[in-house]
C-alpha cells in the first residue's frame, strides 16, 4: 500500500512538473514574441530617424535652390517688360518684336522652374512632417510595450 502511495505521488509530482514546464514555456513565447515586436519598431525607428535626418540635410540646398530660381524668374519678368515697352514704343521693329518674344519665353520658362522648386520644397517640408508624426507613434509604441531584458 505505501509502495502504491508512494508511486501515486511520484506521478503527480511528475505530471504536475510538466504542467507547469507548459506555462513556462507559453510565457516564454509571449516575452519572446513582445521582444520581437520592440526590436521590428525599434529598427523601424531608427530607419526613419535617418531618413529624417537625410531629409533635414537637404532642406537648406532646396530653400536656396528654390530663392535663386524666384530671383531668376524675377529678373527675366523684369527683362520681358523691359523688352515689350520697348516694342510697344516701336511695334515695327522685327528685331525687338523677336527680343520680346524671347525674353516672354524665357520669363515663362523661369517662373515654371520657380514654382517647380517651391513645390518641390513644400513636398520635401510635407515628408519631413509625416516621418515627425510616424517616429514619435513608433515611440509610443515602444513605451507601451514592456521593456526587453537584457540577456544577463
């Protein structure tokens, strides 16, 4: 009868260690699987925080692109209406009704780039804000998530 006791025991003790090896085991995954989580966000945090920081580098090079383009196109409409009180003071001139028009075409051309190069600015200011909104939802996340601990 003890020896029956005694082997019952045993097997609870067996079954039970076994059990509990399970719940073990599950929270393990579940660690594992919020470790993962951290370390994907984390990765795509660092990701767009370069991004950022190429994006940010480029802001001055566009702003002074996008000035001397407004200047230029200033200039050559300044040119242009220079050009056409000239025609207008003498219509029968070939040579100035030829100026005119190409100095209007060169007008046109340099407000068309101009206005490439503030639009470009803009879409460039635009990527810069959205990856200011993305970055600091990815810090979030990551708070939100329980830390990582280390593999001491």
């Amino acid at each position: 009868m003890k020896i029956k006791w005694i082997i019952t025991a045993i097997v609870a003790l067996v079954i039970s260690e076994s059990l509990s090896a399970q719940v073990v085991s599950k929270d393990s995954i579940s660690i594992l699987k919020q470790q993962k989580e951290a370390l994907k966000i984390g990765k795509k945090l660092n990701e767009r925080n370069l991004e950022l920081a190429k994006l940010e580098n480029t802001v001055e090079k566009k702003t002074h692109d996008m000035q001397n383009s407004t200047q230029k196109a200033q200039d050559a409409a300044f040119e242009n209406g220079d050009a056409a009180n000239k025609l207008s003071a003498d219509v029968l001139d070939k040579s100035l009704a030829s100026k005119a028009d190409k100095t209007a075409g060169n007008a046109k051309s340099d407000a068309k780039k101009a206005r490439k190069s503030a639009k470009d600015l803009d879409d460039l200011q635009s990527k810069i804000e959205s990856l200011k909104k993305n970055i600091a939802e990815d810090k979030v996340k990551l708070a939100a998530l329980p830390p990582v601990p280390t593999g001491n």
